[in-house]
C-alpha cells in the first residue's frame, strides 16, 4: 500500500480502526500545519521500505472525536497499529530512522 498524500476530511468511527487487520498507521494533523508539511518527506522515506502498511490520514482539529479517543494533543501524531491495538506512537517525528523503527514494530508484531 502507497503512503496517502492527502487528509481526509471525514473520520472513520474509532470501532472500524480498532478492527482494522493487518499494520496499520493513523496520522493525525492538518494541510496547513507546517510540522505536519515538515513530516511528509520524512514519511515518505520510512513508508517506502514498508509497503505492506496500511496509511490512513485523518485531518485533526477542535471537536474531532476519532483524535480525541487516542488522545492526540499535537501535531502531526503518527499511531502505529497491529490489527487494530496501538503497538507505537510518535508525536512530531524528527527522522524517517525514527518512523522506520515503528514501522517495524508493526510489520513484525502482525
């Protein structure tokens, strides 16, 4: 699977991540935030060796229940998921060695 370039607008219901099957990363942020731009090269590098991944892309904001249930505070925050449990988190990554070392945690917790 491809990384996702762009955030969805519309949330999925925190029950369908938590049944999602296989590694999964869930980012959290927004287009016009400048850590969340910052990200992007540095998930691309890291998704590229990974991909098997599943990459969903959540627009984040005030109200927003899905950012709420894992209790995202800043941006970008990256879930790493195995079938739906939270295996790694990274709030503000600052390497793509960083992301590839959760990448593999999920890769090889499935």
């Amino acid at each position: 699977m491809a990384m996702t370039n762009d955030y969805s607008a519309v949330e999925p219901a925190r029950e369908t991540i938590d049944l999602l099957d296989g590694p999964t990363l869930v980012e959290f942020g927004t287009d016009w935030c400048g850590y969340c731009r910052g990200a992007q090269p540095l998930l691309a590098l890291a998704m590229d060796s990974h991909p098997t991944v599943r990459h969903i892309k959540i627009e984040d904001g005030r109200g927003r229940r899905l950012g709420r249930s894992f209790r995202v505070k800043l941006w970008p925050t990256l879930i790493f998921l195995s079938n739906g449990t939270e295996v790694a988190r990274l709030v503000r990554p600052g390497s793509a060695a960083e992301i590839r070392e959760a990448l593999a945690r999920i890769d090889t917790a499935v």
